[in-house]
C-alpha cells in the first residue's frame, strides 16, 4: 500500500499493521514537514511491549462540556507562513506549546486566541526530535490562560480523553474518546523515537497538530501530532506526545531556546534470540563506535540497570545529559562485553 500524501502534510507509517497514514498539522497549500520527505518519506509508529503497566487512573470525572469549558480559553490557533495548526497556552507569560513541524522554517508566526484576537509571536526554540516547539507572545494578561499539565505515566488505556484544537481551520473544535493504546513509539522529524506515545480514538485531522490532549480533569496529558489514515483523514487512531516529555522540553526551550538529549549513536530494535537490546547499525563518529560497538550486538545492561527492550535502552539513555559515562555491556558471539560510553549531545 502506498502512504497516504496529503496535500498539507507528509505520510505516517503504522508498522505494526503496515498501513499507509499522515502527519496532522500545518494546513495551507505547502508541504510543511520536509524534514521527513527524505529516504522513504515515512514515519513509523511501533507497539511497545511494557510490563507492569498503569492498572488504572484518577476515579473522578468531567464531562466533555465541562472540559472544553475549563480548557477552551487556553488553546490556540497558529498561522505561520507555510500554514496552520493547534497549540496552548503554557505558563502566565505568554509561552505557547506547539508541534515543531507547524512553525519550523516558519518566515512569520501568529496566534489567535479564545476571543479571536491575534498576535505576532517568537519561536523561543524548536526541538526536532521530540517534536515540540515554544512560542512567546506578548499578549495582555486577561486573555492568558495557562492549561495545567497532567501525568501523562498515571494514564491508563480506557481512559476519556479529550482534543480541542483548529482543524482544518476550524478554531474551538472538541472531540472525545479513549485512551486507545499506552507506550506507542513515534519517529521525529529528525528520525529518533518519542518514546511513550499516546494512542486515542479521539477525532483529530489535519490542523490539531499542536493542539492539547486533555485528561478526565481537564489536564494536558499530550500534544496531538500524528494520525494513522489511509484517506488523509480522521479514521480513529492519532496520536500524542505525552505531557511528561512536553514538561521537560518545555521547561529546556525557555530556559535555553534548545532541549539537549543524550545520544549513543545506534539504532536499535528489541533482540529476537535474546532480553535485551539488538543493535542494527552503529554510526560512525558517535560515542558508540568509539566504544568499539558493532551491528548485532545485544546490550543487556547500560548504567548499572538491566536493559529488555529498545525502548528501555532509550529510556537510560535518555535519563542522563550530553557527556555523562555510563557502562555498556553487551553481548557478542555468546560472549558478554562490558565498556565505558560517554555520551554526546544528540545532533540536530
């Protein structure tokens, strides 16, 4: 099956059932996501396998009405030059959470808020890898309204959740579903994992890219980013970054106008012979070939914590900053191995 090319937006590939499906976001007449038209043009989204997960999540419940109600002041439209998408109001001082591949490579960006007013905003910074941008305007205080950040790990598959955001234009649109699936592995623009995706049945089209992914209680629990689709369209499965990473690369882009993620250098898949973590390709240069690591190495343990999964492996990584040493071991040929990685900051 051939992925699905919407006008506005690049192809998501759903590995697991190998279809065809699509970015949500910039709207408009230009290809906005060019950082994935190199290659095969695709975005994979992979099941996860996770033990132990969350049983189940908060009791208490709002209905839809008293969600949008709660939240509706604090979603956004934006129009950057190459088209349009979704985003929130992040803190009192104007910050604004969105997708990356909305305003990068943006020449201007605007937000319109609740009350339809517009203003210019800034790119405070951009992080491709996990998809996630900030923006500052500087609007008046009465017409700022900060959502609160939910605990995207306390959800549970089940869950009500709840989008608002501009598809297709259309500012103020709510819908409502599910938590479909917990632990869902999206690519980057730039090709890394984010990691711990929320999977929803709740309608998203192109133009939410951006837009909140809102709890029971009203809380951004994630970013709505992707779709699966073999129309273009809504066809009930999307999918969002989870709240817990948004905090986290929020928090850097203020703070530095860029998030820095630890890198090792190889890409990975979950041993089919073994527990652990297979290595399929090392790149040249990075930390991991200078330790030596080669293709088809499994690493069964990195920085004193056992590793079962690619997934786990990421994780340790992602826990520690640019220029920490861990240990790697690992094994080769039935024999295990043991090195000292130091790790470089993630390229752009």
């Amino acid at each position: 099956m051939e992925p699905v090319r919407p006008r506005t937006t690049p192809s998501v590939t759903l590995a697991a059932a190998l279809a065809a499906g699509a970015l949500i976001g910039a709207g408009g007449g230009a290809a906005t996501y060019a950082a994935l038209s190199s290659g095969n043009g695709k975005t994979v989204v992979r099941q996860v396998t996770v033990n132990g997960a969350q049983p189940t999540s908060s009791d208490s419940t709002l209905s839809v009405q008293s969600i949008y109600r709660l939240a509706y002041k604090g979603v956004v439209e934006i129009a950057a030059s190459q088209g349009q998408g979704s985003g929130f109001v992040y803190d009192g001082n104007g910050h604004i959470v969105t997708n990356a591949h909305v305003v990068e490579g943006a020449s201007s960006v605007s937000v319109k808020f609740w009350n339809g007013k517009s203003y210019t905003a800034q790119v405070v910074g951009i992080d491709a890898s996990t998809d996630l941008a900030v923006l500052k305007v500087n609007a008046p205080v009465s017409e700022v309204f900060p959502l609160s950040l939910g605990d995207s790990s306390k959800l549970a598959v089940g869950d009500s959740v709840v989008a608002i955001g501009s598809p297709f234009g259309l500012e103020g649109t709510v819908t409502s579903g599910i938590v479909s699936a917990l632990h869902r592995e999206m690519t980057s623009p730039n090709h890394f994992a984010i990691d711990n995706s929320i999977q929803t049945d709740a309608a998203i089209n192109h133009g939410n890219s951006g837009g909140p992914l809102l709890d029971s209680q009203g809380k951004v629990v994630g970013v709505t980013s992707q779709i699966e689709s073999n129309s273009g369209g809504n066809e009930g499965v999307g999918f969002a970054i989870p709240s817990n990473t948004v905090s986290s690369i929020a928090a850097q882009l203020i703070s530095n106008g860029k998030a820095e993620h630890a890198f090792l250098g190889v890409v990975l898949r979950d041993s089919s012979s073994q527990t652990g973590a297979a290595i399929s390709q090392v790149r040249a240069g990075t930390p991991a070939a200078q330790a030596n690591l080669r293709a088809g190495d499994v690493v069964t343990a990195a920085a004193g914590k056992p590793i079962a999964s690619a997934s786990e492996l990421r994780a340790v990584i992602n826990a520690h900053r640019p220029g920490d040493a861990i240990s790697v071991t690992y094994t080769r040929g039935g024999q295990s191995h043991a090195v000292k990685v130091t790790l470089a900051a993630r390229p752009a």
